[in-house]
C-alpha cells in the first residue's frame, strides 16, 4: 500500500496543528507583552486577518492599561470579547478584494489617529491582509478602481511581496 499509515497521518496533524497554535495571534501577542512588561497606558490599532486574536491577547497581558483601540479584521474574523469591549471601536471590511467598508475603515483609522493626544503611546498590532481590509487612496482614485488594480494585481503572477 503507497501513502503514509494512519499513525503517519495522524503525527502529521498533530504537527500541523501544534504549528498552527504557535503562531496564533492572541498567545502570540499576550506571551510577547507579558515576557516585556505592559506598554503603560496606551491606545491600540489592530489590523489584518489575524487583528481581534491579537487584540485578545493584548486584552489578556495588559487590558487594564488599554484606553482606547481601533480593530479592522476580516469579516467573520471578529473575537467576541475584543467585540464586547466598549474601548474598542471593531470594524470589518473584505479580504482580499477592498471593497466600500475597506474605504471606511481607511477613514476610521485616520480619524482615530487624530483624535488621540499628541503624546500618546500606540500599541500597533498589523497581520496580514491589512492592504485591503484598510485603504485610503489618494484623491481621484475611486473605490471601483481600487478594486479592479488589486484584481489584476492578485491575477498577475506577482509575488504578495510586490503587489503590497
């Protein structure tokens, strides 16, 4: 019989598995902030695919110092808790197409950068897919264009390296 036995299968997806949880962004983030100490208080962006899990994580290591925070991840991708926290401004917007909610969270994120204090400390959380779940194109360039350049971008062959 040619391919691997059940057990082979099996350590595979275990393997697999412990991979995946290691690189998981809520203990990622919360065994990062917890080895070197909480930020003080401070005000927190969290954007990509893999935003609310490293939010959570950051609510875990040092949520009591969070004053405000903005979260922009995928929809579908939102973390009840980080959802649930009245700190947190939480929006989703599309990956990997932008689309009208990819517009707004630009905006979002310019807004909140001015309302905080000039003095301000940041917690920037960024993961992948933030090119298109956050956009704030120059002036001219309309959401429609936006949305056929990435198209072509992600059909042309390019490395993701070269497109972002």
């Amino acid at each position: 019989m040619f391919g691997p036995s059940f057990a082979h299968r099996k350590l595979l997806l275990d393997l697999y598995g412990r991979g995946v949880a290691a690189v998981h962004g809520r203990p990622v983030v919360r065994d990062w902030l917890t080895a070197r100490g909480t930020p003080g208080p401070y005000h927190l962006v969290a954007i990509g695919k893999a935003a609310a899990a490293m939010t959570a994580g950051a609510l875990e290591a040092a949520g009591d110092q969070l004053q405000s925070g903005l979260v922009i991840t995928r929809y579908g991708h939102m973390d009840e808790a980080v959802y649930l926290d009245p700190r947190l401004l939480c929006l989703e917007s599309s990956h990997p197409l932008p689309d009208a909610q990819s517009m707004a969270a630009g905006n979002a994120l310019l807004l909140f950068l001015e309302s905080t204090p000039r003095d301000a400390r940041f917690l920037f959380l960024i993961s992948g897919g933030t090119s298109s779940l956050v956009e704030a194109p120059v002036a001219g360039v309309t959401p429609e264009e936006l949305r056929r350049l990435n198209l072509w971008l992600l059909g042309s062959g390019l490395a993701i390296a070269d497109i972002n």
